[in-house]
C-alpha cells in the first residue's frame, strides 16, 4: 500500500484554522511524506489561494528576466500579501480575497507603459497596495520604524502591538527534530564565507528577528514567529526552487535557535566553536574550517529544524567571525541525517542548487539570504 500523493490528501487539511471541535474530527499528516507533502507554500495561505498567490509574485517578479530583477520589489510584493493578511486580523488568504487583488492590480498587468504585459513594476505595485490596503501603505513599507516581521504598519503602534505568534499558530509546529545518526553517518557542510561592512552592523541587524525578512532573497526568505528576541526564536523559512526558470515551486518549514553564544559568555562561545571544528576536520568530507586560522569567533547560533522541514533532520550553523585581516564574515555550517527517500528526491530535483545558492554558495547576490544581509546594511 503506497501513500497519497497531495493531490489526493483531504482538500480542508490546510484549513483548521482555531476550530477545535474540527480539528479533533480532520486528519492532519504527522511524519514522513505526508506532513512534508503537506508543508508547501506560506502558512498564511490556504491551499485555494496557492495558484493566485503564486500568480502575483510571477507578475511582481519572477515572470521578468534575470537582468530585470530587482530582489527588494519581491520583498515588496511579500510585504502586500503579508500586510493584508495581517489587516484581515484571523484566518489565511483564500480564493475569496482574490476579488480585492484583481481589482487593484488586474488592470496594471495589462498596461504596458511600465511594465512587460502580464508584469508589474514597483510603481504599479506601490499604486495597486494603495488601493489595496491604504495610501499610507508606500510611505510604510520605506519607513523602518513602520515596517517589521515583513508586514507594514500604518503607524508605530500598530507595529508595537503586533502579536508575531498569530502566524505561529497557522503553522501548527511539529516537534524538534535534531539530527539523531551516529557522528559519522551524518552529512557535515559548510557553505563559503560572505563578507560583511562590520561584526557590529551584523550584531545589530540579526539580533532584531523582526528585521530577517528584510534580508530575503529571491529563493527564500526568514519570518520570526515568536516575540522574543533571538534565543529561542523560531522561524517559519519559505524556499522556491526554480526561480532561474520564472516557474517558482515553493515550499516551507520551520527552526529554532537552541543554542545562542556570544563574548558575554568566552567559555561558552569557544566552546561551541571548537566542537564545530572537531565535527568538520573528523567527519567532514574535505570541509574547511569554520573559522579559518587566525580568525577569531564573534557570534555562533544553531538552527534547528522542527518536524517536516524540506532538509529532514539536522540543524544548521551562522557564525560571525573576523579573519586575520579583521574582516567580518558570516558563513553557514550544516549537519543533517541521512535524508529519508521522500526528501532525498525532492532535494535532489528541486532544492540542492537552491540551498547551496541560498547560503552564499556561486556568489549570485540576488539568490542569497547572506548578500542581500550585507547589501542591506551597508546602506
């Protein structure tokens, strides 16, 4: 007996969204390839509003060319859906709210004085949320004190009451999943250093999850579900595959930060550094160093993945460290188990290339998390 495929899977499984006397009565996938067939898209969307989503992010980005990509007007288009679904106040976006958006950009993706047909460029995107959600919307997404958890607010109070574990709760977190195989059975990797304006600026910005989406590239993108700061935060990651192609295949899941160190704590920060070290130069195959000599740490922290996430069991690793010249850098460091077959194929067809990307790897600014960080606080 072989499992559903998620065409087959109960249309309203996405859908619980507070019911409980539902809830207890609807079947929700667990573990294996059912809750990872299940965990595609954005939490804040239901699996009816996938196709029209998806068709506004091709529009606001993904249908230009390479050259005609600017990586802040996806952030932009994010920010619109992120924005009224927020102002929606309960629930996910569904085919209902497809009206609201037609009616404020239909029109735009069919004037070419701007814009491709079909295309919408930052003004029409400006001039659509306008009408969408208010004329104070374009003034918002600019302003830093109005802007956080990739949401716009209309004033700073508003922003100051955001409750972030509203979108937690439509994401139903699996358990902690760790890597649990033996040290030598497991996959070790690191991911090639990018290089930073300051160990400070990067201390400043990381440290305020509220800003992470603000750092998202064209193939994935960090948004804090906890009001917290960043020990203990834990983020919903949404990844594309097949950006390059303009036929984007999204896909989602979910971390916490469980060890943090930093030189409040030298004993704990050296600590963590060097059983990074041990675990590369002894399981390794032909990894680097994390640091390499004459570096030293700044800041480590550990991401570890929650049941269903697209990599399997693991965590990853960013470190902040300055080199021998002093430079500040940040880098990925990864340790996974063996992948069960149903991640496997998945990864090996839709998600090495864009993890890789994703993490600094190939040196494509517009595809990594870690180049968009830097370019945004060296403004």
């Amino acid at each position: 007996m072989t499992d559903p495929s998620p065409e087959q899977l109960p249309e309203h499984i996405d859908d619980v969204e507070g019911d409980e006397a539902a809830a207890k009565t609807r079947s929700v996938p667990r573990t294996g390839p059912l809750r990872f067939a299940r965990m595609s898209g954005s939490s804040i969307a239901g699996r009816d509003a996938a196709a029209w989503v998806t068709d506004f992010l091709n529009a606001a980005y993904y249908r230009r060319s390479g050259a005609e990509r600017e990586v802040d007007d996806l952030r932009l288009a994010f920010c619109v859906l992120t924005t009224f679904w927020h102002r929606k106040g309960s629930g996910r976006l569904h085919v209902t709210d497809l009206p609201a958006f037609h009616r404020a950009f239909g029109a735009e993706r069919f004037a070419t004085e701007h814009s491709a047909r079909g295309t919408l460029s930052r003004a029409q995107l400006f001039k659509g949320a306008s009408e969408l959600i208010g004329d104070w919307f374009p003034e918002a997404y600019e302003d830093d004190a109005r802007r956080g958890w990739g949401i716009a607010f209309e004033n700073e109070d508003e922003r100051a009451a955001h409750d972030p574990e509203r979108r937690l709760g439509l994401g139903r977190l699996g358990p902690l999943t760790p890597e649990a195989a033996a040290p030598e059975k497991l996959v070790w990797h690191t991911y090639p250093p990018v290089e930073m304006p300051s160990a400070e600026a990067v201390i400043a910005a990381l440290t305020r999850p509220e800003t992470w989406p603000d750092y998202a590239s064209e193939i994935g993108r960090f948004t804090p579900l906890r009001a917290a700061g960043l020990a203990g935060q834990t983020f919903e990651i949404e990844v594309a595959a097949g950006t390059e192609a303009g036929l984007p295949i999204f896909t989602r899941g979910y971390v916490t930060i469980t060890e943090l160190v930093t030189p409040a704590d030298p004993a704990a920060l050296n600590a963590w550094f060097d059983a990074l070290e041990l675990g590369l130069a002894t399981y390794g195959e032909d990894e680097p160093r994390a640091v390499p000599e004459g570096g030293q740490p700044v800041v480590g922290f550990d991401l570890t993945t929650h049941q269903g996430h697209f990599m399997g069991n693991g965590h990853n690793r960013l470190l902040l460290y300055t080199d021998a010249q002093g430079k500040a850098l940040v880098r990925a460091a990864g340790t996974w188990d063996p992948m069960p077959w149903h991640i496997d194929r998945a990864y090996r067809i839709a998600g090495s290339e864009a993890q890789h990307a994703f993490w600094g790897q190939g040196d494509v600014a517009r595809l990594s998390l870690l180049h968009q960080l830097a370019e945004r606080i060296a403004r």
